[in-house]
C-alpha cells in the first residue's frame, strides 16, 4: 500500500532548506538547527521523515554517514530538463562535509566497465566517492607548513617550481596549487 504525499508547510519548510543545502551533507539534528534559527518549530521525527521521503522521491541525497555515523542528506540540484543535470556521482569532503558534483568521464567508464564485465547497473546519481577537498588540503598543508616552520623546518621542500618531497608524499602539495597535485604526479 502506498502512503499519500502530503504537502505540509512542514515539508515545504524541510524541503525550501535542503534546496539551499546542495553543495554539503545535513543530518536530521543540523537540519533541525538550521530550522530553529529560520525561527522554524518542526519536530525531530517529522524533519527525519521528511527527509526519508525526500530521498525516496529523489529530491534529496542520502549517504551514509562517516565513519558509522547517522546517515546525512543534501539537496538535490534541479534542472528545467532532467537530461541537462543527468546522471552524476558525487565527491565528498570528509573533512568539511561539503559535497561537489562529479560528472566525469572515467566515471562514465568505470559504469560502464561495470555494467558490462560484471552485470552490475551503478546507480550513477546515489554514488559516492569520499576524500578530502582541495580547500582542506591546502588549509592543511598551510597548518603543516605553519608547524614546520615553528619548529625550524619546512613542511614541503619546494626546489623551483617542483615539488621535491618523495613520490607517496607529494600529492596535493603546495608548488601546483589548483591542479590537486604535483608535477612529478
């Protein structure tokens, strides 16, 4: 049997928030927060399954959260035409909790090696890839450097434009700034 979809003022309240919040991951006590300062009463069980049902009908992201924590959700971008946003995987930042789009083509590959070598079908829109961004990377590369040089040593040796630390060690170093890595990559 299915439920009816009732559109509350609760629901549009939940649902107008999670649309501001596409780019990070909320759990049910920050959206709860988030709601209480917008001067918002809605109750923890209503926002959770608010949430759920948002999920199911792909107005929201689901994922589960890091390290066993509650699962988060975020919003779902909206396009005037299904296909102009399409399909897409996601990046997250464990870190900042920040989420990015990731339309990119050796993630179509990797569906498509999977769809056809193992008879898999990836569900393109709920995948996740977890990491750290590149604002985080640099924020602790600068906190390293920062370290080092209290300590009288520098973080990241930089010899010209290279980066001159060992090949495991240098990625996302701080002599490419932007480009995620190092030339030596």
């Amino acid at each position: 049997m299915t439920r009816q979809r009732y559109n509350t003022r609760q629901r549009g309240v939940i649902s107008a928030l999670m649309g501001s919040c596409s780019d990070r991951y909320l759990s049910v006590d920050e959206v709860c927060e988030l709601l209480r300062a917008r001067g918002e009463a809605v109750g923890r069980t209503t926002v959770y399954r608010t949430l759920e049902r948002l999920a199911a009908e792909g107005c929201v992201a689901k994922v589960s959260g890091i390290r066993g924590e509650a699962a988060q959700y975020r919003g779902v971008p909206v396009a005037d035409d299904a296909d102009a946003v399409g399909p897409m995987g996601q990046l997250r930042c464990e870190r900042c909790g920040r989420a990015f789009p990731l339309d990119c083509d050796m993630l179509q590959s990797f569906v498509h090696h999977v769809s056809h070598e193992h008879g898999f079908l990836v569900d393109q829109r709920r995948t996740v890839i977890y990491g750290v961004c590149a604002a985080c990377q640099a924020a602790e590369v600068a906190a390293a450097e920062g370290e080092g040089a209290a300590a009288g040593t520098a973080a990241t040796t930089v010899v010209g434009d290279e980066c001159a630390a060992p090949a495991p060690d240098h990625a996302g170093c701080s002599a490419h700034p932007g480009d995620g890595g190092c030339c030596r990559g």
